[in-house]
C-alpha cells in the first residue's frame, strides 16, 4: 500500500469517527431536549398542581368545619322518629277487643289498636277520634256525630258509621256476653249516613259522650260471626284489626325468644294511615310478665326500657338512678264507706264523729307518692267542687264529744258503749300492704276516741265478693269518678236497692234531697245549674256523712330516662297513659334548635 492510499484511509477513518462523535452529540442532545427538560418541566407541574391540591384540600377542610360548627349553631341531639319500645307489665293476656277487654294488659292492647269515637288529651279532655265533632239536641237526649273523613282500618277497609253501630248493637246482644251490656241499654244507636252517628238516649244524660272513648270493631270482619262465638274468637287474641294508632304484628306465648321470663310479647307497628297522624315509633312491644320480680329483672337487664303496673318502686330499684318516676293522679277516690243501713252506723251523729277521729293526713302520709286528698264526693277541681263542703279536719276531742252526746259512753276498757252494746266496726278491705297500714293506723286513731275498730282483709276474688253482695258494715273501696262529676250510681238511692244491677251505692245511702240534686246534675248542659244542683248534694252528704274521704290513687310508672312525648297528668285508667302515644320517642339524632 503506498502513502497516498495510507493517507486517504486514515481521513477515512479520521472522517468516519468524526460522524459518530456528531451522532452521539447529537443523541445526547436530543435525549437532554426530549427527556431531561421534559421531565425538569414535569417536576415544575408537580409542583404547581401539588400547590393547588394542597389550596383545595385546605378549603375543602376549612369548608367541612364551617358546616360543621354551622350545624351546631342551628341544630342539636335530641329525639327523632322511628325505633321501637319495649314496656313491661304485670298481668295476662287474654283478649284484646274493646268490648271484652278488662284486664290491665287486655286494656292496654285495646288502647293501642283501637281508636274511638272519641279520645282524651293531655288535659284530660274530651277530644274528636273517630269523630270529628258532635251536637246535642235540646232535650239532652240526642247526640249526633260526624266522623272524620277517609277513614280506615287496619287491612285498609272503609271505616263508616255501619262499624259504629255494629260495635253498640254488638254490645247490647245478650249472646253476646260483654261486660259492657248493662251500660249500653235502652240506647238507640242509628247510621242516617256513612258518615253520621246518632245516639238517642232513654233520658238525658250530659256526661254520655264519655262512653265514647270505647274502641270501635271492624263490620266487615265480624258481622257473619255469630254472637254466642265472638268471644273466642281468634280476632280478640290473633288476628285483631282496629283503626288505633298501632296495628298487631305477632304474639308469642311462653318464655319467648329474648324475652327473658316473660309470659307473653305483643308487638305492634305504627299504623301509617292512623286519622291522628303516623306514630313516631316503628314499634311498640308489650312484654307481659306474671310475677314482680321477673319484671323487674327484665327491666335490670334492660330488656325492657319501662314498667306499668307496679304499685311502688321495688327496693332493688331504689338507687337506680337511670329511673325516671311518672306518677299519674287518678279520677278514682278511696274512700271508708260506712253501710248506713246497719246498726248504730245508721246514726248520722255517729258517723260525724268518726270523721272527726279520722286524721286523713296520717293516712296519705302511709301511701307512697303523696297522693290528693279526697275530701268530699267530688274530686278536686271538678265541675261542682266547693271546698266549703270539705269534710272536718281531724279534732278528736271533738269527735269524743260527739259520742258522748250520741249516748255513747266510755266503759273501763275504754270502749264506747250504749245499751250494753259496744261501739265495734268491722271493715272489710282488699289484701294490700297499704290497706293493712291504713286499718292499723286507723285502729289506733279510732280507739282514741273509745271506738273499737276491727278489720278483715281479703283476697281479691273474695272481696269482690263482699262488695258484690255489701257484706260488711264498712268498706274501704276505691271508686272510679272519671272526668265527669257525676256520681249518681254511688250515692243515689236507686242504687242501693238489692234489685238494682250494678247496686255501687256502697253506703246504702238514702236521701231525697240528693237523689232530687244528682239527678237534676246529671240532666243539665248548662254547667252553672249543674253546679247549682251539686251545691245542694254536697250540703247533704257533708251533714250526713255517709263515707270518708281519703286520697286519689295513683298510677306509677317507671322508665329508663324521661321518655319525650310523655308528661304527668289526671289519666282515668291505666291504658290512659297512652294518650300522647303517637309522640313518643327512643331514638336520637339531630334536629334544628
């Protein structure tokens, strides 16, 4: 090879490396343009976006605790719909329709099922139900009622008058055997309209319309039941269907699946088309318990979250400071009838001073709660009461006083005596601690002032029995008053004839004068001469003293806080504690303040 061909080979060469120095420059280049600035620039994005997720997530934070703490300024806890209630009581179950039911559990499913044609409000007033309203004729013995519009029942059916007067001529069939019959006799009760009532009574009688709290029954699913058979009906245990504002869902007997030692659960749903308005709970259950202690272990292990039918609050319960005490004052009287009939109780100068002798304080004072006095026939704040007619205070000089007047004389034993017969009262009272407490107590007031007082008490069924038949000489007895303040059936001598149905003259007391007052009281609508014509029986009764006031039961009722919706007041029954039921609550949420 010569040296010109050596030289052009190595420009060649020289050439060649020159061209893939360029091409490497030229790809270092191109990757810094396409890789390293592009990502210099990606970073610079990052950055600017991650500045404007962090301005973002900043607002969206502060925002969050805006609503937040403006949620707080204009809302709150407190209770909100839905949920269901758990109540236990003492007693059993048996049957759940209006015309039948008499128990405390029985009452008290009817109450929750049924609706009325009336009902009574938290101040113990009558209200509309079923019925809208309703007028009275001039002569005091026509009531016509117009009910509300689009009623129903339970399974969805028409409600209509035709219910209405199948429910009372239901009533009024002997075969049928309602505890109800005697009160519904001699009433004449029409449909005019599917929506119009008319009740036309044998005689006046203003305080009727309180009849018509009773549940009304279902036509279409009872009419082709014969009567002799409505009462064991599967509809009154089962299968009830009412216009109330809970309807029945299931009933389990035995010791049920988480009822603990309960006897028997009903449980019931919110009725959506209820005429008064959808109950805020979802469910109501009645848990139903034979025996104290079982119930009141219910309640401990929180199965339950309140308790009816208790007469005081247990001792295991005491320091329980969860428990919320609702005592209802009742429109009932306690009352020590003397059977003025009998004896030298026929005496009205006797039968004074042992109202004298009585000091009715110390006998309240034995009863838990502090329950009102009774001082005369008519109860506190009814139409027609007068203080002026209250019975004497306690004064037992003056009531030894009395006596002594009246012939009865002190003998070495210290019992009064006259004629050789000595001044010994046997009463007779059902078997209750707190009857036993009021008799001993009573037994040494009265031998203060030289009377023997002797007592007997009995189980329930015997002294229904007694009472039933008047046999004893005094009675410690509670009757049942209502709202109304007429008393005639138990101090007017019509009903202290042996022939007489229901025979609640207690006393055996006659007198014409107030026979002639109640039954003017008891016929008038104007409220000033009804007053007018108690005023005339109360001046009677207080001279002639022919029972002894004592105090208004009350009903007790325990839960697990203060239930919202529920406030004490005058109730007639127990089941009367469901009157504000529809706004009862258990859940919390958040509500506006």
């Amino acid at each position: 090879m010569n040296r010109a061909t050596k030289l052009k080979l190595r420009r060649s060469m020289r050439n060649r490396q020159r061209r893939v120095e360029n091409a490497a420059q030229r790809a270092e280049a191109s990757f810094d343009s396409h890789f390293i600035d592009r990502l210099e620039r990606l970073l610079d994005v990052k950055r600017f976006v991650a500045g404007w997720l962090f301005l973002v997530i900043t607002i969206s934070i502060l925002t969050l605790s805006q609503t937040v703490n403006l949620r707080s300024f204009y809302s709150t806890f407190g209770p909100v719909a839905g949920g269901t209630f758990n109540e236990g009581m003492l007693g059993a179950y048996s049957n759940a329709n209006p015309i039948y039911a008499t128990g405390a559990v029985d009452t008290a499913a009817s109450r929750l099922l049924f609706a009325g044609l009336l009902k009574y409000d938290e101040h113990n007033r009558l209200v509309g139900d079923l019925a809208r309203d309703y007028t009275v004729d001039k002569s005091g013995k026509k009531y016509t009622f117009t009910l509300k519009p689009n009623l129903r029942w339970h399974d969805g059916a028409r409600l209509t008058s035709k219910d209405v007067v199948f429910t009372f001529k239901t009533i009024q069939n002997p075969d049928t055997r309602s505890p109800l019959l005697t009160s519904w006799q001699g009433i004449v009760v029409s449909a005019p309209n599917d929506k119009t009532v008319v009740f036309t009574l044998p005689s006046a009688l203003t305080a009727f319309p309180h009849s018509l709290t009773l549940g009304i029954i279902p036509q279409h699913l009872l009419r082709k039941i014969p009567a002799a058979q409505l009462r064991t009906s599967s509809f009154n245990t089962t299968q009830p269907v009412g216009a109330g504002p809970f309807e029945w869902d299931s009933l389990q007997f035995g010791k049920a699946s988480g009822s603990g030692e309960a006897t028997a659960l009903l449980s019931f749903t919110a009725f959506e088309n209820y005429n008064g308005g959808r109950a805020k709970l979802d469910g109501l259950v009645l848990h139903v318990y034979d025996d104290t202690e079982k119930l009141v272990a219910a309640y401990k292990k929180k199965t339950i979250e309140a308790v009816a039918g208790l007469k005081n609050l247990p001792k295991t319960l005491e320091n329980d400071s969860s428990i919320y005490r609702y005592r209802f004052n009742t429109t009932t009287a306690t009352m020590l009838f003397f059977k003025t009939s009998d004896g030298f109780l026929k005496d009205a100068a006797v039968r004074r001073a042992l109202v004298l002798g009585t000091d009715r304080q110390r006998i309240r004072e034995l009863i838990n709660g502090s329950p009102r006095p009774v001082n005369q026939p008519l109860l506190i704040g009814q139409l027609g009461y007068a203080k002026e007619f209250d019975q004497s205070a306690y004064d037992p000089n003056a009531a030894a006083k009395a006596l002594e007047q009246a012939g009865w004389l002190k003998a070495k034993n210290g019992i009064r005596q006259k004629d050789k017969k000595p001044l010994s009262i046997l009463v007779v009272a059902e078997e209750k601690p707190e009857n036993e407490r009021i008799m001993k107590s009573l037994q040494e007031m009265w031998r203060g002032i030289g009377v023997e007082l002797m007592y007997v008490l009995r189980p329930p069924t015997d002294f229904q029995s007694s009472v039933e038949t008047h046999s004893y000489t005094a009675l410690l007895y509670t009757i049942s008053i209502g709202v109304d303040p007429d008393v005639y059936a138990y101090w007017s001598s019509t009903q202290a004839d042996p022939r007489s149905s229901n025979r609640l003259n207690l006393s055996e007391y006659k007198s014409a004068a107030v026979d002639a007052a109640l039954e003017g009281g008891r016929t008038r609508q104007d409220p000033l001469v009804r007053e007018l014509k108690y005023k005339a029986f109360l001046k009677a009764w207080q001279k002639d003293a022919p029972a002894i006031g004592l105090y208004q039961p009350q009903v007790l009722y325990i839960s697990r806080g203060m239930i919202d919706g529920l406030s004490e007041h005058a109730i007639n029954t127990d089941a009367d504690r469901y009157y504000s039921v529809t706004n009862w609550t258990v859940k919390i949420g958040q509500i506006p303040k």
